[in-house]
C-alpha cells in the first residue's frame, strides 16, 4: 500500500485534482476536489477507501478501541449481577447455624454432613458470581488500556473511517481542506 502514497495521481478520476494531503503516521488522507481517498496501510479493515465528499461529513479526535471488550465486560457481568442475585435470595446463612446441640445422638453427625455440605454451597454460589464479576472488570480494563487515539472521518450512510493518531495529529488542517472549520 505504501506504493500508493507516491502514486496517488493514478487514483484520481479526469479532472479531479489534489487539494491537500494530510499524513498521519504511516497512513495518508488525501483530500481532492471530487473525493477523500484514505490510505491505512497498516489498519484494520480495508486499506484503501475512497468517498464522495458530500458523504464526509466531519472529522474528529478521538480515543478507539476494542467495542468487543466492552462487550464482553457487559455479558460478563449481567451473568455476575444474576448470579449475585442468586446468591442474595438464597439465604443459606439461616440454615448454617442451626444447633448441633437439640439434636438427636444418632443424627447429630449427619447434621454437621449436612452443615457442611451447606457450607460448600454458599461458597460455590459466592464463586458463581465472583468468577464473572472478575472477567467483567478485566475485560473493561483491557478495553482502557488499549484505547489509542484516532482520527476519525465521519461518513454519511457506511462505517466512519478510523485512523490510528499519534501525537497532535493535524485535524486542523483537514478540516481547512474539507470547508469544516467554518461552521
């Protein structure tokens, strides 16, 4: 794709001409009189995309990120809250301290089994809940920390086109090239 970048000329339709050029890391836009050609070697998705400039209808910074991890954090933790509703209405608290003590001989043993086995539960409905509640909050971590900032061209009608930014990318400068800063 970075063959592209030099060859832009061979893009244009007759009678487009260049406007401007913008470069944003290793990616390009290129702002003509009849479209916006963006040139991401290396993003995701399609590497080349053209629209008309009607279609374009602002630019702007922002941070990107993963959307599926925030998904997933989401999922994780409707099946935590669940579970941890579960867990509340189940109140097995009560029958865990119920006295060894009244009991008959003979079943005195098979009340601590029972005790016991109680106890197991509560902890495993705790677990059942704390597991997903862990996930969840990994999930939305991973989502922050992978946030970046990027440019981000807005497009009437399609999926905006998403560039990864570094520092001070030159907004402005497109927005001059699009007629934007005058609104």
């Amino acid at each position: 794709m970075d063959e592209w970048r030099g060859r832009v000329d061979e893009l244009l339709y007759a009678g487009e001409s260049i406007e401007e050029r913008v470069e944003i890391g290793d990616a390009e836009v290129v702002v003509t009189t009849h479209r916006v050609l963006a040139l991401t070697p290396s993003g995701d998705g399609e590497r080349y995309r053209a629209i008309d400039r009607p279609n374009v209808l602002g630019a702007s910074i922002d941070a990107d990120g993963d959307r599926g991890h925030v998904l997933t954090a989401g999922k994780a933790a409707l099946v935590a809250a669940l579970l941890f509703a579960l867990d509340a209405a189940v109140d097995l608290g009560g029958l865990l301290s119920m006295p060894s003590s009244g009991a008959p001989p003979g079943a005195a043993g098979a009340l601590e089994a029972v005790t016991s086995a109680l106890a197991l539960v509560d902890l495993l409905l705790t677990l059942a809940w704390a597991l997903p509640a862990v996930v969840a909050l990994a999930f939305l971590v991973r989502y922050i920390v992978g946030r970046r900032p990027a440019l981000r061209i807005e497009i009437a009608g399609t999926d905006d086109v998403v560039i990864p930014a570094g520092e001070n990318p030159p907004l402005e400068r497109l927005e001059r090239a699009l007629d934007f800063d005058e609104s």
